[in-house]
C-alpha cells in the first residue's frame, strides 16, 4: 500500500489563516471608526434612515437616554417619521466639527469637558413636499466611546 502525504493540510491552514486574520482587520478597521465623533453621528442617522430607530437610541449618551425610554423614542420618531411627514426615509448631511469645551446640553445638565458639534441636515420628500430640518448634534465621550447628544438650553 503506498502511503499518501497530506498536502491538504497547508492549503487548509492557509486558507484558515486568511480568514482569521481578515476577521480581525475588519474588526481593527471597524473599531477604529467607531472611535470617532462624525462617525457615531453618521451612525446614528443611518440607523434612523433605515427606520432602526431602537439601534439609534443605543448611541445616545446616557444623559439622552434618560430623557426617552427605548419604547418611547422608538415610538414617537417613527410616529413623526411616518405619521406626521409621511414619509418613509430621507436623506442627510453631516457637516463641519467644531470642537466645544466644558459642554452642557441643558442648564442643570452635566458638563462634558470636550464635545465635537456638527450641524445635520436632514431632507425629507413628503406629501407636503420636500423640506429640511437643521439641528445642532454633539458627540461626547461615555466610557471611551463617542455617544450623540442633542442640545436642550
């Protein structure tokens, strides 16, 4: 009987090689965009774009949070969103970041040492006609990462 040689075995361990360490590069790569302040507003109007209006509120900073309950915020966007507008999506612009030191979103509210402000324009085509709503955003760090607070002064 002739014995054969697993040369399989390399090809396997290659391969299983490159899909580990392509795991983790996406992983580095997405990590590091989270990290900043444009991307966590970006991400949180994208989630609101698709109607995820439950995954919007989970980058609230806790401050925000406590403002809505998850039920409630999900409710009353989409309530707007849909019943009020009529719409079902819109687009949006996130322009300029402006540094802000000793930062409050409400009079009696917390001050947060550094915030980055960034002017969002989001455009809706509704039966009412096209329209846009401007709105001051901030991103402020919560325990390392970047969360989305809106001003109530």
């Amino acid at each position: 009987m002739r014995r054969r040689s697993s040369s399989k075995l390399p090809i396997i361990l290659i391969g299983l090689v490159i899909v580990v360490g392509g795991f983790f590069l996406v992983r580095l790569i997405s990590d590091f965009g989270a990290n900043d302040p444009e991307d966590v507003v970006k991400a949180f109007y994208e989630y609101e774009q698709e109607g995820d209006f439950g995954s919007a509120w989970e980058l609230f900073h806790p401050s925000m949070q406590a403002r809505f309950t998850k039920n409630s915020y999900v409710t009353e966007r989409s309530h707007i969103y849909m019943s009020h507008y009529g719409v079902t999506t819109f687009s949006y612009d996130v322009d300029g970041e402006e540094e802000v030191e000793n930062f409050k979103m409400a009079k009696d509210a917390e001050t947060f040492p550094t915030a980055f402000k960034m002017m969002v324009s989001q455009t809706f085509k509704s039966k009412f006609g096209t329209f846009t709503v401007e709105q001051d955003v901030y991103a402020v760090l919560h325990e390392e990462e970047w969360k989305v607070v809106w001003e109530y002064k």
